[in-house]
C-alpha cells in the first residue's frame, strides 16, 4: 500500500514567519508530488507541483524533495492570517493522486 | 484557465433516492477526470477513475453499482449515487486532467446530505 504521511498539526506560526510542512511517502519509484491547499469546506487548490530533486520556488512558496530521504515540504515565507488552512501533499502515481491526511496551519496576526 | 465546475453545490435528499452530481472542464478538454469523497476532518479518497468513452475505474471497495459514473464527453462526467443513505452523506469532489499531464484542477465539491 503507497502511503503518503503528513502531521495533521496543527501547526501555528506567527505572522510574517516561515511556515514549514513536511510530508513523507513509501513509494521509492514515485517522481512527482504536488501541493494543494485547501479551506474549510472548499475543494483543494493547487498550490505547486515538484519532480526534480532540490527546491522549486513559485512565489512566497517553495517546495522542496528529495528523493533520496522520500520527503517533500513546502515552505510559505511571510505568512499570512489568509494563508490558515489545510495543506495536503499529494504522490501521483500514473496520474492518479494519493494524498496525505493533510496539515492543518494556523497563522496567528 | 483550467477551471472545473461541479452541480450542484449542495443536495438534500431523501434516503432510498438517486443523486446526480455533474463536473465539467469549462475551458480545457479533460481526458479523464477522477471523483473524491471527503468525510469531515478527513483527507481526499478517490472512488474512481474514468476516461471519456470508457468503463470508470473504481478503487477497492467503493460500490460500482451505487455509485455510477459516466464519462460521455472531454467536458462532462455524471456521478450519481443510486439508492443513498445517511451514511453517503459526505463531500464530493471532481478534479480533471488534460490529456498527457498529471496535474489535476479540482470542483467546487458538492455537499449531501442524506436525510
């Protein structure tokens, strides 16, 4: 069974501070994972998608992998209250997305 | 660019009735598009899987003949859930993909309730 491992948190962080969400999967072979964020009762939203080894900037965000440790993460600079929700890590297997349970975050103003 | 829409929004039925929920790509064409439910407080898990023109691929024990899909165009796919019960009360997702990429573009979701 692949698996895809988030901490569900949640995780609170001061606004204007890094926020730092770390996900884990079982799959060796897997090559591409994404990010989306989602808020309460709202579908997800794409947030990023990684499939190289190192960081992928877009924005306030960044997302990191490594392959070799079978870890991404995604950074969020400068947060803010706006940026409260649950971010869920997703491994694509042949297109289809097996996702963590997510983590929730919290930006405190 | 790459936006789904999913009708309605939110359902209240009666238990024993049908539901139909429809997703659309408004302005790519999605070669296959996949369904999720969502329980509160719990990830994404995909039922299925369909192509257009094809059979849906269902996930290990999600229902094919509860939950019926039809994949009968590149814009639309029709879930609906046949016979529903309290316990089929959940959040329902699509997402859609272009045909050759992996990325997926969620619905809106759609919410019932099963009274």
């Amino acid at each position: 069974q692949k698996e895809v491992e988030q901490n569900s948190g949640p995780l609170s962080v001061p606004e204007g501070a890094i926020a730092s969400l770390n996900c884990t999967y079982s799959d060796r072979g897997s090559q591409s994972f994404f990010w989306y964020r989602q808020y309460s009762g709202k579908s997800p939203e794409l947030i990023m998608f990684i499939y190289s080894n190192g960081d992928k900037e877009d924005g306030r965000f960044t997302a990191q992998l490594n392959k070799a440790s079978q870890y991404v993460s995604l950074l969020i600079r400068d947060s803010q209250p706006s940026d409260s929700a649950t971010y869920l890590c997703a491994d694509n297997q042949g297109g289809k997305l097996i996702f963590g349970q997510g983590t929730e975050l919290s930006v405190k103003p | 660019g790459a936006v789904v829409s999913q009708h309605p929004s939110w359902v209240i039925c009666k238990s024993g009735t049908s539901v139909k929920i429809e997703c659309r790509s408004l302005d790519f064409q999605a070669t296959t598009m996949f369904w999720y439910r969502q329980f509160p407080k719990q990830s994404l898990m995909l039922m299925a899987t369909s192509n257009e023109g094809s059979k849906a691929t269902y996930e290990q024990g999600v229902e094919k003949d509860k939950f019926l899909i039809n994949h009968a165009s590149l814009t639309l796919s029709t879930l609906t859930v046949t016979s529903a019960h309290p316990e089929d009360s959940s959040f329902y997702i699509c997402s859609a993909s272009e045909g050759g990429r992996n990325t997926q573009y969620f619905g809106p979701g759609t919410r019932l309730t099963v009274l």
